[in-house]
C-alpha cells in the first residue's frame, strides 16, 4: 500500500509545473526597444538613409559658377603690360554659370528623392531583420525554460522510480533490468538537458550580440510562453503585406526612380547651355565687357539613343524584380501562416488530448503495476511518452512563435503579443 501511494504521488507530480521564484522577468519589447536604440546593423542603416536624404537637394541645385580672373599683355608677359595703349591689353575677370536644359534639374531632384524613398525601406527592412532575429532568439531562449521544467520533473520522478525498483528487487518482485532501464532514461535525460543548457547559452550570447552588449551580460528569465491566437486570416495578412511590407516598397520605390531615370535620358538630346559676363580693365582705354552663351550641341545621336536605351531596359528590370519579390513575399508568407496554424493546431492536440491521456495512461499502469496486472515495460514506456509529448507540445509553442515572427517581418504587421 505504501509503494501505491509514492506512485500516485509521483505520477500527480509530472503533470503540475514546478514554481519558480517570482522575479522581474524579461520582456521582448524591451529587447526590441534597447535594439532599435544600441543595435549597430540598425545605426549604419539609419544613418544612410539620412545620408541619402541630402542628396535631393544636391542634384536638384544649380552646378556651381565659375569665377574667371586673368590678364591680357602686349610687349612683355608681365601684369599690365601695354594697358591703356594697346587695345588688346587689359585685367579683368568673367563669372560663368552653367543651366541645365529645363525639367533636368527637377528630375534629378526627384531621382534622388525616390532612391532616398527606397534607402528608407532599405533601413525599415534591416530593422525588421534584426528584430526578427532578436525575436527568435529571445523565443528559443524562452522555451528552454519549460524543456527543462519538463525534463527536471521527470528526472526526480525516475530517480524516485528506481528507488521503489532497487526496494523492490531486494524484495525479490523487481529485476536487474529494470533498475538498468530506469539509469539509462535518467542518462538520456541529462544529455537532453546538457543540449538544451547549451541552447540557452547560445541563445544568450546571441541577445548580447545583437544588442551590442558586452559578452556575459546577464540575461533574465524571460516571461512565460504564451499562445494568442491568430484573428487575420491569410487573405487578409497578405493584403496588408502588400502596403506595408518593406522590401516590396523598397522595389517599387526602385521602379519609379528607374521611369524618372528614364525621362531624364530622353532630355539630355536637349541641349545645356551656359552664360558668361566679364568685365575687363583696359587702363586709359574705355572698359571693355563680355557677355557670352555657350551651347553644348548634342550631335552624337547614336550615344543619347543608348542612354535612353538603357534606361528604358533599366525600367523592365526594376519591374520584373517588383514582381518577382511580390510573388516570393506571397509564398513566404503563405507558407509561414501555414507553419504557424499548423502548429496551432498541433500544439493545442497535444495540450487538450495527447498529455492529458499520456498521463491517465501512466498513472493506470503504474495502478497495474502495483497490482501485478502490468509489466515494468508498461510503465516505462508510458513515462517516456509522456516526456515525449510535453517536450514535443513545447517544440510546437515555439514553431508557433517563429513563424509568427516570421510573418511578421515579411509584412510589417505586430501578430505576437
């Protein structure tokens, strides 16, 4: 009777999670947060976004003038030679500004916008990448806490278990090659600990790294898992992943300045020109002043054709890349809603039937075998399933989680909590 007892006990035990000391636990957002202000990917990105922000108003600015000084003499080379007795001696100086043909100066401007637009979602997408590599660390670091709940319980139930077994063996009713069973499950269970220690730290230093910490910095217990629901469907997701997803904006960006690319070859068959004004010293003689324009003649057609060519061949590339990334952002996201339904799905089987019937399974032959109506053999394996399945349900919480990460870096949407 006093061995039933211990073994209801111990099979109550490996269904009730152990409590853990109440402490300040370790939220994603704060991660998030400390990495959009620390993490150095982010910082070179943002930063040439801005750098990319000065160029609109470079291109779309006049070229600088020239500013001319010079002297003419007659009789010798020096300064002022032959000034006011012959007509062609003087000093002076001439100012020349270049214009582009009209339109030019505008389109430049707004190439540069347009490519600063896509440097924008070029940052917008590496902070999406570095968040989601931040979020997938700190969930693999979050389910190592329950995995290893999971194998602690059932490590003391074993422990426990080959007590009652060795009692029983000096009582003659056990054998040898039960005790050896149960030591073998309880080694596999270490090295499925040491494993899954050995992600944690991994998990760790990835954390430090991505939030530009030193090496070591302490890291919290994160908060505990949970599961919300998704309430968009697929349709809906990828609707919204169109508008907001940063790569797919990046290239439409890209199209658009490639069309204005385009525009701008088509204007340089017109000419540039420039302006020139002088004014010359001429000693006792009259002054003398200069206007002149200059005309750049675009007489070689063949070049401008090619430009324009180009251009035009530049346009079809950009929209080809456009679609193209729009037809792999709805794969990806097609198959990372599946992935995390899929795990949805699973993860609640293995909640509200599988672990809850694993357990009955378990307590009932260890009833049996305490009655000896069950063999050793039962109750072993219906242990190792119940360890299976809990390890297996939180495999499946963190799927859930990476895959909504993933979601959530392809489309610009907040789906986890």
């Amino acid at each position: 009777m006093r061995f039933r007892i211990r073994f209801l006990a111990l099979a109550a035990l490996a269904s009730i999670p152990v409590a853990r000391a109440q402490e300040k636990r370790l939220e994603l957002n704060d991660l998030i947060e400390e990495a959009r202000r620390g993490n150095p990917e982010i910082l070179a990105a943002q930063k040439r976004y801005e750098a990319s922000r000065q160029r609109p108003s470079q291109e779309s600015s006049l070229p600088d003038p020239t500013l001319s000084l010079g002297y003419s003499s007659n009789g010798n080379p020096l300064p002022g030679a032959g000034l006011g007795t012959q007509p062609t001696s003087n000093i002076g100086f001439s100012f020349t500004q270049e214009f582009p043909y009209p339109g030019k100066r505008r389109l430049r401007g707004e190439i540069s916008s347009k490519g600063a637009d896509a440097e924008n979602q070029q940052y917008r997408l590496v902070e999406r990448d570095v968040i989601i590599r931040l979020s997938q660390a700190y969930y693999r670091l979050q389910h190592t806490y329950p995995e290893l709940e999971v194998l602690g319980r059932n490590h003391a139930l074993l422990e426990t278990l080959l007590r009652i077994i060795e009692v029983r063996y000096a009582s003659g009713l056990g054998t040898q090659q039960e005790a050896f069973k149960t030591q073998t499950e309880l080694t596999i269970l270490e090295t499925k600990r040491i494993q899954i220690e050995r992600e944690r730290r991994a998990r760790q230093a990835e954390i430090n790294s991505i939030l530009n910490r030193p090496a070591g910095t302490p890291i919290p217990e994160p908060v505990e898992p949970h599961v919300h629901g998704m309430t968009l469907t697929l349709d809906q997701i990828k609707a919204r992943g169109v508008d907001t997803s940063p790569e797919l904006l990046r290239d439409q960006k890209m199209v658009e300045r490639s069309e204005l690319s385009l525009n701008l070859a088509r204007k340089d068959i017109y000419p540039d020109y420039s302006v020139t004004g002088g004014y010359y010293y001429m000693g006792s003689m009259p002054p003398m002043y200069q206007l002149r324009a200059d005309v750049r003649i675009p007489l070689y057609f063949g070049k401008q054709r090619a430009e324009v060519t180009e251009q035009a061949q530049r346009v079809a590339e950009t929209r080809h890349q456009y679609n193209a990334t729009g037809q792999s952002l709805a794969y990806r996201i097609e198959d990372a809603y599946l992935a995390a339904q899929t795990s949805f799905q699973l993860l609640n089987l293995y909640l509200n039937t599988v672990i809850p019937q694993a357990h009955l399974a378990l307590q009932s032959s260890l009833n049996a075998y305490q009655t000896g109506t069950a063999d050793f053999l039962s109750v072993f394996t219906n242990h190792i399933a119940v360890v299976d399945y809990e390890m297996n349900y939180h495999e499946q919480m963190l799927n859930y989680h990476l895959a909504l990460s993933q979601l959530e870096e392809l489309t610009g949407l907040k789906l986890t909590e």
